[in-house]
C-alpha cells in the first residue's frame, strides 16, 4: 500500500513515521520544509497530564475582555468570513461542563498513547532534540483560578494523572528561578512527569531518518488540486508534478480546510494564532527555570531546550494573518521579566508566530470521513497540542488505516485498493 501523506508538520512526520514502521511506502507531501509551519516554534511542552480544552464554562466570564481588551492573551477580530463566525459559535456551545470533561478524558487517554508513542520513537532513532523530563508547573496568580485549577486537578486524577496543588513555597522549592514571583503566585498544579522538546529538530530528525528509510519527499510544493475516480482520490496535483497513491493523509493544519472543501468536506477547524521568542540563556544558576512553566493568567508558557528558553503564548481568532506584531512579543518579553527577572534576553529574541489548527472542542479529526473519498484520512486540528498528541493520532490513524480498530458510527471500513499505483 502506498500512503500519500499531505503536510510535513509533526503531525504529518508522525505519521509518515509510524505509517512506514508497518511496513508501507510512504510520500510526504508539503509546500514548505518540514516543521515549517505551526510546529516550528511551538511552546515545546510536551503537556501529557495537562490537556484542558480551551473550550471551558470559565470562557463566558472572559467574554468582555477578549472582545474588548487589548492586551488580552485572548483575542477575537471579528471578520467577514462564514468559516470564522461557524467556529466561534460551535465553541461557545462547547463551552459547558460536560463537553470539557469528556473532551478531557478522550485528550488524557490520546496522550498517554502518543507519550508511549514518542518515547519509542526517541529510542529508535536517537534524536537530538533537547528533550527533559523535568515536569511542569501551572502557576495561578488568584485563589479562585487556583480553586478552579484543583476542580481540574481532582477529575484528572479519577482519569489516571498524577498532579498535585502545591503552596508558593513548594514552587519556588521545586523552581527556584520562580523566587522573585512567589509573593504574587496564589499556588500551581504540579505535574512531575511532563516532558519538553524542540520540536522543530525532532521534524528535522524524523525528516533525515524517514529520508533513510525510503519515505519519499516533495517538498516546496503546493497542492493545486485532486484527481478522483468515483468515490476516490487517485493524485493530488502539485506544482512539483503529481503525485499518485492508494490512500491519503490531510494533515495540512490550518489549511486542511481549504483542500477538504474541494473535496465536499467542511471541516471545524480554524488557525488559532499564537507566538514565541526564543531567549538564548547563561547557565546561571537560577535565572531561568528547568521545570517546565506555565502562567495560567498571561496564558504564557515557558520550556527549558537545552541552553536556549522558549517562551510562547497567546491565542488569536484573526485567520490567517502571519504579522508578528512589536507589541505581542514585547508583551512575551514582559512576560518573562515579571516572573524571572534575572532572565535577560539577548537583542535577538527570534520572535516567530504559528497558525494552530482548532477544532472548538480541542479534539483533533482522526481518519475516515463518512461524507469524504473513501481513501481520504484526516490527522488535523491539534490546536496547541500538535507536538503532545502527534504521535498518538498517528497511531489511531494506523489502526483505522489496517483494520486495527473500530472506527467511529459513519466512517467507511478500509477497503484495499484494487491495484498499487505508482507516484
């Protein structure tokens, strides 16, 4: 069988990853060079125990001020497009409490899969991509956000994750860089086992070991069309030629829309933009933090890879807008200096922003479409958590693909082709 996968994210890498492992030839397909995209600068939390959606009851009091703030880390722009307003609406209707604790317990179970995932994966193939276990606090500035917090924390646990609720005291214990911001922390949520990488070198690592392995690359090309036959894709037209195969991949991110639209799919999935800098840091002992850290009121995160800090936050509904406003990354670096002051960036602080492909309950689109060709395969819609749940949906992806799994009411069995087309 071959297996056209389209889009070199970590999401498409991980799939073409795990697609070879079974044994299948596999074509990457992308416009860019691998990891180019959303993941390239990601928080690089690999955030296993912590995948709240974003869709949460709390969002209704927030409502004010991400319509009418200008600094808010939530922003909404209001625009002329059915696709933004479709979205907006399906998440505010998932914004209730029985929606965010099912969304909760299908992300925790994807992520403990897609943690056995890449773990193995680091193991087969030795990558050097800056990755600790160093854990990782979420640090609440009020009692009623920390209250909140340990609601989260108590139906996490009944699902298997080990947290805690720990004073300011513990933080600065367990991070000492946090010392200066301990007067002005309420508490965290301490999750001992979260995990941090670069994504951006394990896209690079994958990228040279699939290379290796025979999976073959068109990069620098854009997807122009499809050719079908009946109820199937047969190529994918691309400005590098076409490209021919049994099954397909959409794992385009943020613009999986815009090609499942030609293919009658209407997907719910809308780029949530977000930023980072990238701060080069000296091995001073307690400047800059080693566990992994998160600011739940400025929705800021802070991951240690390797001698540099990653710092990246901030979720914006503008479409598909890639200007890096001064003030975003100023507000970033403020950020940083409110709670480790002695964390001095350099001049250049690499300021990057990613458009993060969302669904409005933060479950991604995994497999076959009941209305779609019936060899089309989504893998799209991560939200923030592309690097966390790659893996695990690559796995699901794989399972559906050779008949491993029960596919969800609606979804059409894997068939297998008729013939092996050649690319």
């Amino acid at each position: 069988m071959h297996v056209c996968v389209l889009g070199a994210g970590i999401v498409g890498l991980a799939t073409a990853y795990v697609l070879r492992q079974q044994g299948l030839e596999v074509t990457v397909v992308d416009r860019a060079t691998p990891g180019a995209g959303a993941s390239g600068g990601n928080g690089a939390q690999l955030s296993y125990s912590y995948v709240q959606p974003l869709a949460d009851p709390g969002i209704w009091r927030q409502l004010p001020k991400l319509l009418l703030s200008a600094d808010s880390p939530l922003k909404l722009q209001p625009q002329w497009d059915l696709q933004q307003w479709r979205w907006g609406l399906a998440f505010l209707r998932a914004c209730n409490a029985r929606t965010s604790a099912s969304s909760t317990a299908q992300l925790l179970q994807l992520a403990a899969r897609s943690r056995l995932g890449f773990e193995a994966m680091l193991q087969d193939l030795a990558l050097d991509c800056d990755f600790s276990r160093t854990g990782k606090l979420v640090v609440y500035a009020s009692a009623d956000g920390l209250a909140a917090a340990g609601r989260q924390v108590a139906l996490q646990r009944r699902l298997g994750s080990v947290q805690e609720v720990v004073s300011p005291q513990r933080c600065v214990e367990l991070e000492p860089a946090l010392q200066h911001y301990q007067a002005r922390m309420a508490g965290a949520v301490y999750t001992p086992d979260e995990c941090a990488a670069d994504c951006l070198k394990v896209c690079a690592g994958l990228h040279a070991a699939l290379l290796a392995r025979g999976v073959r690359f068109v990069l620098g090309a854009e997807v122009q069309g499809v050719a079908r036959q009946g109820a199937r894709i047969s190529a994918v037209h691309t400005t590098a030629g076409t490209v021919q195969a049994d099954q397909f991949v959409l794992a385009l991110g943020s613009a999986s829309p815009a090609l499942a639209q030609q293919l009658g799919l209407r997907l719910p999935v809308y780029p949530l933009k977000g930023y980072s800098i990238t701060l080069d840091i000296a091995d001073v002992p307690h400047t800059a933090p080693r566990v992994s850290v998160t600011d739940a009121a400025r929705k800021v995160v802070f991951a240690r890879i390797g001698n540099r800090l990653r710092v990246a936050g901030m979720a914006e509904l503008v479409g598909q807008d890639s200007r890096i406003p001064p003030a975003r990354i100023q507000s970033l670096q403020d950020s940083t200096h409110a709670l480790f002051p002695d964390c001095v960036p350099g001049a250049d602080v690499q300021p990057w922003t990613g458009m993060r492909p969302a669904t409005p309950t933060g479950l991604p689109l995994v497999g076959r479409q009941a209305r779609g060709p019936e060899n089309l395969l989504l893998n799209t819609g991560h939200g923030a958590l592309g690097l966390t749940l790659a893996f695990g949906t690559a796995q699901q992806l794989a399972d559906g693909l050779l008949g491993r799994d029960v596919l969800k009411p609606g979804a059409r069995p894997f068939r297998p082709p008729a013939a092996h087309t050649a690319s």
